[in-house]
C-alpha cells in the first residue's frame, strides 16, 4: 500500500521537526551569551543551517511514486483524506501535482506531525525507524535506497 519507505519517512519526520524547532536568530544588539547560558540559542534558525536544504533535497530526490505518496501520507494526516482513501490521495497527488513536492510540503507548519499522525492513521509505526536514526546508529538515509 505504502510506496515509500518507513524509514524515508521518518528521516524526513526528524529533519521536518528540526527545522520546525528552529527560532529567528538573535537580535544583534542582545548581549549575546553562549549555549551554557542560554541552551535555546542552538537552535538559532542562522543563514548558513542546511537543515532546509538537506529536507529539500531529500525530498526532491525520491522518485515520482514515493513523493506522490509522502503528499498523500501528509494530506492523511492532516484530515483531509482518511486512511480508506490513501489510494485516492496517492491519484490526486499524482493527477493534481502543480509545484514541486518539496516547496509545497516545506510550506507547511507541522509537516512532521502530520506525517506521524498519517503513519499512526495507517497503522504504520515511524517509532522504530525514527529511533534508529536518533539513536546510536549513525545510518545513512538517501533518497535512492
């Protein structure tokens, strides 16, 4: 039914939650203190992070049937298809695709969450895989495995 790896998608559930994470950077004239004192200053959204750039690139390259089905996975966990209608979502993000997968999906806020929730809503769980790439093992995710 899935078209696209579970552990696909849970790199892109923890890259698209990283980014999220993500604040403005800090205002010049703060005093500016170090990540002992001020912990959330490493999640600095910085003009030089490549968080996004790794996402986009991530996603732009899965092939045509694994992003129709990320975009079909994304709108079951948004509500707006339910888990019966994944085939028909998979058709519509096939049929309907105007910009690209990645521009589109990285437009929108709780794209992590709504991939685990569209997971969850399929009775797939990203528990595993996710804690895989989290944990201890450092394994390489690419578009083409």
């Amino acid at each position: 039914m899935l078209e696209i790896s579970v552990d696909k998608v849970a790199h892109i559930i923890v890259k698209a939650r990283e980014y999220e994470a993500k604040v403005g950077a800090w205002d010049a004239d703060r005093d500016a203190g170090d990540s002992e004192e001020e912990p959330e200053s490493i999640l600095e959204d910085l003009g030089v992070d490549s968080t996004r750039a790794e996402l986009t690139e991530f996603i732009a390259g899965l092939n045509d049937d694994e992003q129709a089905n990320l975009v079909a996975l994304f709108w079951v966990g948004r509500g707006t298809y339910s888990a019966d209608e994944f085939d028909e979502a998979v058709a519509m993000a096939q049929g309907e695709r105007i910009n690209p997968t990645e521009v589109y999906l990285l437009g929108t806020p709780l794209l992590g969450d709504y991939l685990a929730e569209g997971l969850k809503k399929l009775g797939v769980s990203e528990i595993s895989a996710e804690e895989d790439l989290l944990g201890g093992e450092e394994t390489e995710i690419s578009p083409e495995t």
